[in-house]
C-alpha cells in the first residue's frame, strides 16, 4: 500500500486581508503525479505557495510524510523533502547555468548528481557556462527544474512549467516528468496545458473558488472530458 506523502486537510490561505484559500481538502501519495486543474484566479499557484508557507498567512493542517507544518518555517518544510519550482523561475541572471545549479543547499541524501541532471537535460551540460540570461525560455526552465533535483527533494512543486514554451521543449518536459516519475518522484503540478498534464497525471484535482471541487483518476479522464471543457474552458 503506498504511503502518503502529502495530506492537506481544511486549508486557508490569505494574502494580507485577501482571503484566497477556503478549505482545501486532497492527498498525494508517494511516487504519485497529481495534477491541479482550474481557470486563472481559481487558487492553484496559492495551494502550492501555502504548503510551503510562502503565503501571507494560512490554517489548517499541513502533514508532510505525517509531521504537521503548519506551524513550521518555510525552511524547515523545505528540509522535509519539498522543492519548489515557482512560475517565474528565478534564475539569477549574473551567475552561468552550473553555478545556478548548484545554489540551493542539499536537503536530504539521494539527490540527482550534476553528471545525473546533465544526462537528462543534455541542452544544460553545453549551456553550463552561459549567464542565465542568455539562456532560451526552455533552457531557463530545464534550468529551474533541475536546480531542485540535486537538493534531494522527493517532493515536486512544479507551477505551469509549460507555459510559454515551444512544443518540442514542451515535450522534452513531459519525458523529464516521465523520467522522474520512474525513479519515484512525488509531483504536484499546477498547468494550464491541459494536453501536457492529460497523460502525465495518476490523478487530476479541480480548484475553483480557493476549494477543490472534483477529483478524478486518469483512467476516469474520458468521461470527465465534457465536464472539464465547463470548468477550464478548454
């Protein structure tokens, strides 16, 4: 039986007065890829900010691998076993590509080695020297996914990693969550890309209105089509 990774329970989450999170309720189990589905303003890129603490202020329960965070500094969740890939990036545009790699501390034995990172994204091994600035759009996100794999994170936070990106990159990112899923990686992804987050999800959560509203499998996903196209618009 797995063992769940992730349990969010009754979670609030507010930016000063504005109150975005209204009782989030859902799991992730480990080695399981789930991914949150919902219209813009719907309170995906908050739920990931939240179980990370990176929201003005939240309640409700946050277990990771049981331990409540609730109460926990946004560091001490990190060293959990959580990396975080924010839709901006955040590539810091004066150091090359390797040295951004290799900036955020080691969180937990077992993370991916620069030889590792750089078998699965080859296009980073010939940029390694180059300013982060001078990286294409996909190279900067190939960039921003990998620097948490050599952390030892077990648990991915990934929000909208497709956006923006050419199909042929697009695709090169779904093998690399293939790839990850197949050595036991825990992901939590936030997309617009319906198409990219179709075949790569176990399960699939609809958000509206600060909750999630639906939950359903991948093996349900044909018949919740004509309900999704209601709630996404796509």
């Amino acid at each position: 039986m797995s063992k769940r990774f992730l349990e969010v329970t009754d979670l609030h989450g507010w930016y000063g007065e504005s109150h975005v999170l209204h009782g989030v309720n859902f799991h992730v189990d480990e080695g399981e890829v789930v991914t949150l589905l919902g219209r813009n303003g719907a309170g995906r890129t908050s739920t990931l900010r939240a179980i990370l603490g990176l929201i003005g202020s939240r309640k409700g329960s946050v277990k990771v691998h049981g331990t409540e965070t609730i109460g926990l500094a946004t560091h001490r969740i990190a060293q959990l076993g959580i990396g975080y890939c924010p839709e901006e990036r955040g590539i810091f545009s004066s150091l090359s590509a390797e040295e951004n790699l290799m900036l955020p501390p080691r969180l937990a034995e077992g993370g991916m080695s620069l030889e590792q990172i750089y078998t699965m994204f080859p296009n980073l091994r010939e940029r390694a020297h180059s300013q982060g600035t001078r990286l294409s759009g996909g190279e900067q996100q190939m960039l921003a996914v990998a620097r948490i794999l050599r952390t030892g994170a077990r648990l991915l936070l990934l929000d909208e990693i497709s956006e923006g990106l050419a199909p042929v990159i697009v695709q090169k990112l779904a093998e690399m969550v293939q790839a990850l899923r197949k050595q036991g990686y825990t992901i939590v992804m936030v997309e617009q890309n319906f198409r990219f987050a179709a075949p790569l999800a176990d399960r699939f959560l609809v958000m509206e209105h600060g909750e999630v509203i639906q939950e359903f499998t991948q093996a349900e996903l044909p018949d919740r089509m004509a309900r999704l196209h209601e709630y996404l618009g796509v």
